[in-house]
C-alpha cells in the first residue's frame, strides 16, 4: 500500500516480476485484501499466483515514521516486517514511507551485531557500460571516521555478491586525491582505510570521478551522498526535458534500478522510491531476489563476526 501510485502501480509491477521470477518463487502482496483483488481482476490475473496478506492500515508518506510505524500494526509495512522477523518471508520490499522502513528494519530485524550504522546505496552508471556504487546516501547525515569504515566493507560486499564485481574497488570521496585533502572526517578516514585488508582501497576521488573506472565503491557521509544522488536525479531530469535521447543518461533513469537494500540489518529489506511506476516495482522485486540468493545478509553477519 506505500507509494504515491499504490496500490495499482504495486499490483502491476508484482505481476511484471511474476513473468520474470522462477516458478519457485512466490511473490507475497501485503495491503488492503479487497483492493489487491480488485487490481488483479483489472489485470485479468489470477489471485491464486500470488499469496496475499490482508493489512488494512496505511501509513502515509508525510507521517512521523516511528509514531506511524508503532500506531498502525496493521499497516502493510508494519505486517511485512512482523512476517520477515518471523521467517516467513525471505524479502520484504516496498515504496511507502523510507522513514518507516527504516524504523521497521531497526525496531524488528536489528542491525547486524557490529554494525554502528546500517547504510543505503545508490548506483553510479559507468561511462564504460559498468556500474559503481555509492554509500550512504541519505540515512546517516553526520558520521564519524569509524562509520565510513564500515560503508566501505557494506558497500564492497554488496558489489561483490550482488553486482558480481571482483574485488571491487573502493575509494573516499573528497576535494582532492592526495592523502590528507579534505575536512577532518575525510582525513581520519583515510588514515583509517588506507591499510585495511578488509577491503580494497584505493585512495580518494573527487567528483569528476563518480562515473568513471576509478573506483567500483565510493564512501562518504549520507549528507553528500544525498546532495550527489539528487544532482544525477537533476542532470537526468533535465536531458528529459531538453529531448535529449542518450543511451547512457537514460541509465540514470531510477525505474531501471527499482530499490536499495538497507546494508547492515538482520535480513532483505528494499526501499524503492515513493514516485515508483509498474517497472519500479517490477525492479525492485526483482532485485530483492537478487539480493536474497546472494545470501548478502548472512555474509555481512560473518564479515563483522571478526
């Protein structure tokens, strides 16, 4: 039930990842019975594809996340974390309410012990064909030299097992390239990463840098992260506008990636954007199963068992 097109642009793009998906794998849709089976039947398809779990409650994208989250048990993102808690599903993923998702995946399944701060992602369309990652972007707009440790080896195991990146690269971003550039967040960093055998470092980067083959993971605080994902959002919007038809900026478009993981916590959890379409959705399904037969959860518990 989250999203500004829910639950339509929801029901559409689970029976577009139902073409894709294995036969074995059962796509569960979590909100209001009766409007699912009303989609469904729009859609001419058959409600017996699917497992449906009536939650009648909706939170809206403008409420308090934790007021909501706690108020409304019967909410749709209160309903899909009770049942990934309890192992009934593998994934839970949905384009509602980002703040609830992430009380949700904080107050049920936990950060992984040892991680300080769970982290999201964003991708970086390489000018090469390829794809780079950049963390955090958003959830954790103050950090400490510490924390920035620790996106890195989030953000290197998910490119690794995710997006299948032999030990990628990963880099700091900053205003320079040289050791010691940079506020004092950046400098402790380095100092921090530069001799890690957790991951593989390779220095600084600078903005000009975000596309290229620099670096496959880039790290930084979630305050720049943000300011650099809503710039792409920008450039991408305004090749739009301008008719612009490349096929390299049309990788920026968001309905192409469909969600991020929450990196860090006891299990699957995908936030896709609140403006999802059919094919958003569609994405972010699909790559929850990504993330899910990567096993990427279990292998960031074993990495920060050390």
């Amino acid at each position: 039930m989250g999203g500004d097109f829910a639950p339509s642009a929801a029901v559409k793009g689970a029976l577009l990842a139902l073409q894709v998906l294995p036969k074995s794998t059962k796509i569960v849709l979590i909100g209001d019975e009766s409007q699912i089976k009303a989609e469904l039947e729009r859609g001419n398809a058959d409600a017996e594809a699917f497992e449906i779990v009536h939650a009648p409650d909706v939170i809206g994208m403008g409420e308090h996340p934790t007021k909501a989250f706690v108020k409304k048990p019967q909410s749709s993102i209160s309903v899909g974390f009770h049942l990934l808690k309890k192992g009934l599903i593998d994934g839970f993923a949905s384009a509602g309410n980002s703040g609830a998702m992430l009380v949700g995946a904080f107050y049920t399944v936990k950060s992984v012990t040892g991680v300080i701060r769970p982290s999201i992602t964003s991708i970086l369309p390489k000018e090469n064909g390829g794809v780079g990652l950049i963390l955090d972007v958003g959830i954790n707009a103050d950090c400490k030299p510490d924390v920035l440790y620790q996106f890195a080896i989030l953000g290197s195991l998910y490119a690794q097992y995710v997006h299948g990146i032999t030990n990628p690269k990963v880099a700091l971003l900053n205003i320079g390239e040289e050791e010691g550039k940079g506020n004092l967040l950046c400098q402790a960093a380095y100092g921090l990463m530069k001799d890690s055998e957790d991951f593989n470092f390779v220095g600084n980067v600078e903005g000009r840098d975000l596309f290229n083959d620099s670096a496959d993971v880039i790290v930084c605080d979630g305050y720049t992260g943000n300011i650099v994902l809503k710039q792409a959002e920008a450039i991408y919007a305004l090749t739009k506008k301008r008719g612009i038809q490349d096929e390299y900026f049309d990788r920026f478009n968001y309905e192409n990636y469909g969600g991020t993981p929450i990196l860090g916590v006891n299990g699957t959890v995908i936030i896709g954007h609140g403006i999802s379409n059919d094919k958003a959705i569609m994405n972010m399904l699909l790559h929850t199963a990504e993330v899910i037969q990567a096993k990427l959860a279990e292998k960031i518990k074993t990495a920060f068992q050390g």
